[in-house]
C-alpha cells in the first residue's frame, strides 16, 4: 500500500485526522493513513502528483464532530467552542501580520501562531497524555514574559486606559486581543467540565498572550507617532 501526503491543516476537527497532523509534524512521521472513504478517487495519482485527503467528508454535516480518540460531540459543545476560539484566533493574528509588522514582532506572531496548532490539538483531544499532545508549557509562558518586558522598555508608562485604535496594525493586534481573550474564557469554561485533563498552563499561556498582543498594539502605535490615544470619561 502506498502511504499518501499528510491532509492539509485546517479546523480542528474538521479531519478527524487532524490531532495526527499536528504529532507527525512535531516528530517528523507521516502519521497513519486515511480511510479509503477519504481518499479522493474521481483524480487518480500520478507521480508527479500525490493523492490528497478531501477537505470534506460529509459526516459532520448532521451537526456533530468526532474527537481525536475520543467520542463524536455536537458542534456546539464547549470543547468545540474552546478550540474553535483558539483558530479564530490564529486567522486574526494572520490578518494582524498582513498590516505590515516589523520583521522581528511578525517573527514573534508567527511562532504565536505555531503554537496556537499545537495548544488547539490538546483541547481537541479528550486525553492528550496518551496521545503525547501536550506541548505548551512554561517555556512558552516565559518567552512570551520575555517578549512583553523587551517590548515594553520603548514604551512610555501607561497611566490612563486606551482606546483601541489609531494606527492600522495596531487595531487589528487589539481585535486580536479581544479574541485571545474570548479564547481563555472558552478554555477556562471547558477545564470547568473536564478539570485538568486541560492543562492549566494553557490558560496561562492566553492570558500572557493577550498581554503581548496589548503591548504590541501600542508598540504599533509609537513607531508611527500617533501614541497611546487615552479614554476620557465621557
């Protein structure tokens, strides 16, 4: 039998396959194979191009969705919510890039949002232990400390709340925000259910992440000149 490509990242959940793409990506296997159900038939490989697993397979079309090694749960289910979250957020942190960010913060985002694969595949999966997904920690917490205190030294002291606005870049990072933080909360209602089959540390890791997008928002603001636009009461 002739192993096929890897199925093209997308929605958690929308593959079933989709936790394995995430575990053969950070161990360099190709994963298992997909059910011949999977495979699209109509266009016959050739060898200069690979057999590709369909984007869709019908089965959630009734309103449900299968865990990766676990149960089919309804779309709305908080797990799904909680990771559901977590890939909007990924898409804004894309759409924040394309503002036009300097190299080394568009660097940053774009590790963010490598991390954002791996901290969805955890809570897409009912016991991440026994299928070796749990991958954010503290390492990542710290280095995302690291960033904000690096980031903040070029920044004046905050002495009033700000309005999210001014310039393009930094309005886009401040919806970015606001999502991260939608996402915490998905996740902090799902460890509610399920308790620490959720690793702790990834609520921290968006909390931390919400700080980062609010100081990079401002930091956006500054190297154009408009600054910190404050809130006055009405």
């Amino acid at each position: 039998m002739t192993r096929v490509g890897i199925p093209r990242p997308g929605v958690w959940g929308t593959c079933r396959l989709g936790a394995n793409v995430y575990k053969a990506i950070d161990t360099n296997r190709l994963g298992p194979l997909p059910e011949a159900s999977q495979v699209d038939t109509n266009h016959p490989r050739t060898s200069e191009s690979p057999a590709q697993v369909k984007i869709y397979t019908r089965s959630g079309d009734g309103g449900s969705t299968g865990l990766f090694g676990g149960p089919r749960v309804e779309k709305d289910d908080v797990r799904i919510e909680a990771y559901g979250t977590v890939d909007e957020l990924n898409a804004v942190l894309g759409w924040s890039r394309s503002a036009g960010l300097p190299d080394a913060i568009d660097g940053q985002v774009e590790q963010v949002q490598s991390e954002l694969f791996s901290l969805g595949a955890e809570l897409a999966t009912p016991d991440p232990d026994k299928h070796g997904l749990r991958v954010i920690g503290s390492d990542h917490i710290e280095r995302l400390e690291f960033w904000i205190d690096d980031a903040e030294r070029s920044l004046p002291d905050l002495k009033s709340f700000i309005l999210p606005a001014g310039d393009e870049a930094s309005t886009r990072l401040h919806i970015a925000r606001g999502v991260c933080r939608r996402a915490e909360r998905r996740v902090v209602s799902l460890r509610r259910h399920v308790g620490d089959a959720i690793s702790e540390d990834l609520v921290i890791y968006l909390n931390r992440l919400s700080d980062f997008l609010f100081v990079q928002a401002r930091a956006a603001n500054h190297r154009t000149g408009q600054g910190d636009q404050p809130w006055r009461k009405p």
